[in-house]
C-alpha cells in the first residue's frame, strides 16, 4: 500500500491533534477506577504520555 504525502501539519492541524489527545486522556481517565475526580495536572500528564506514544 503507498502512502500519501500531504506535507507538514498545519498549526491548527497541530492543535486539533492535542485537542484530540485531552480528549482522550479525559475519556481513559474517567473509564479508569481513578479514586477521585482527575484533576487538569492528571489529564495533562496523560496527554503528554499519549503523545509520545
């Protein structure tokens, strides 16, 4: 299978992937059996570990 290049990201292109990656950090968060409510320093760290994923 080829793969497409469409060039670099584009800046909001680029936030729209972090914006999808908090999403995702608040959705495993609130699946998970966290103890309390998470906190934005939670749902950030997960983020950023996402991202380098």
């Amino acid at each position: 299978m080829s793969r497409i290049e469409l060039g670099p990201k584009t800046h909001a292109e680029e936030i729209a992937d972090r914006v999808d990656l908090f999403r995702l950090a608040v959705q495993l968060l609130a699946e998970s059996k966290w103890p309390e409510p998470p906190t934005v320093a939670d749902v950030t760290r997960v983020a950023e570990y996402l991202e380098g994923v």
